[in-house]
C-alpha cells in the first residue's frame, strides 16, 4: 500500500492510500476490505461524515464534466491520426495541469509494452489518450463502454486485480507503526480487534498462490463476460 509514491496524484483523489482522511476529519482512515475486498476502496466524491445519514447528502454529482469533453475530443483527433501538440495542448494537457502532471510532450512519446499488449495496437499517442482517459475518468462509469468502442471487451473476462501483497500475514497499510490488516487462510478463534480479517478461503486467493495480487471470485468474470454477450446478442 506504500506504492503511490511518486505516482500520479489522481491515485490519492480515487482510493483510500496512506494518510487519506474524510473531508473536515483529523483520523487517519486505511481501506476497510468489508467494504472494497480488493483493498482499493473509492473516495470520489465522497464527502465529510455529515453527509453520511439517509437521505441527507447534498452532494452534487456531475452529468457530463468538462474533462470528458476533452477526452472525447482528445480521442477523436488521435483516431484520425490528427493529434499533435496544439491538441494536446488544447485536451489533455488542461487536465493534466489541473492534476499537478507534467504536459504530454507528443513528440517524446513511446508506446507502452503494457498498454500495447492491453489493446492490441502500438500507436503511441492512441495508448496515451486512452490511459489518460482511464485514469481521470476513474470510478465514473466509462470504462465498459470504452472496452466496448474499442473492441476490447476480452479484457472484461480478466479477474479483478486487487492490492499486492508478498503473502499471508499481517500488515501496517498505512505505515503508521500499527497492524491494521491481516491475511489469513482461516480466522482464528480469538481475532485481534485491532485488525481487519482477509480470509482467502474459499472464493478468494492471491494470484500467484502463496503472494501476489488479490483475487476475489475467480473465474466471475468470466460469467459476467458471457452473460453481457448474450445481452449484446439478443438485442
């Protein structure tokens, strides 16, 4: 959970990471893995505790944000092979700044090894504008019909892929000096309190067996996979 550092700062404005704390609150809250099991646990638009009761939030949800337009603009200049750096400038760099990012630079672009294998193409500046798109639009709804325009849509059979860790154990998340998490096979009879409890038994396990990336339900994906096909089929 260490590894936001040096990382895009819209990671910490999407996820709970070490020393994330509710608007207008002074504790320090770590994932809570009963409420996102794969340790990635969404905090877009949430706001302070007064807003928590039953049918008192008040806070305003965006229909169509300025940044989807330019992505949208982004992406279509870039599929039409007209992307150069005044689009950039005028698209994705705005959004870029907004977040505290360095400014796409096309002509130094190269194509990322794991983009390209993700999609299938090498166009660098392709690969780019669309992990922008995944990172900025995050959480908000956009990403099977993305998958779905970008003829992707074998990616929605993968497992989900939740936090890494090195194996069974018990873990500091927030690296404060206090255990916070621990990964067991089984629960034990007496559980510390102080700690939240993965079981890894029966329908959930880490992706390279004894460590690895949490893996909650394998195999569901592919299920939801099959399923959104025939949805797609019928109509």
């Amino acid at each position: 959970m260490g590894r936001n550092k040096n990382r895009d700062p819209r990671l910490t404005q999407t996820i709970r990471t070490p020393g994330y704390k509710r608007i207008n609150t002074t504790a320090t809250l770590v994932p809570d893995y009963s409420n996102a099991m794969t340790g990635y646990q969404c905090i877009k638009f949430v706001t302070g505790t007064d807003q928590d009761g039953n049918n008192t939030n008040t806070n305003d949800l965006p229909v169509f944000r300025y940044a989807e337009v330019l992505l949208n603009y982004a992406e279509a200049k870039a599929e039409l092979k007209q992307f150069a750096q005044a689009e950039a400038d005028a698209s994705v760099n705005l959004i870029r700044k907004r977040a505290g990012m360095p400014a796409m630079q096309v002509a130094t672009l190269k194509a990322d090894p794991l983009l390209q294998t993700e999609y299938n193409i090498s166009d660098p500046i392709i690969l780019e504008v669309r992990r922008e798109r995944r990172v900025e639009l995050a959480m908000e709804g956009f990403r099977y019909q993305d998958l779905m325009r970008w003829k992707r849509g074998p990616l929605l059979a993968q497992d989900f892929k939740g936090a890494w860790f090195p194996g069974v154990g018990i873990y500091d998340l927030d690296q404060d000096g206090k255990n916070d998490l621990a990964i067991v096979q089984t629960k034990p009879a007496s559980p510390d309190k102080a700690l939240q409890y993965f079981v890894l038994q029966p329908d959930r396990g880490l992706s390279d067996g004894d460590k690895g990336n949490l893996i909650v339900h394998p195999g569901a994906n592919n299920i939801l996979m099959i399923r959104n096909i025939i949805c797609f089929l019928c109509h």
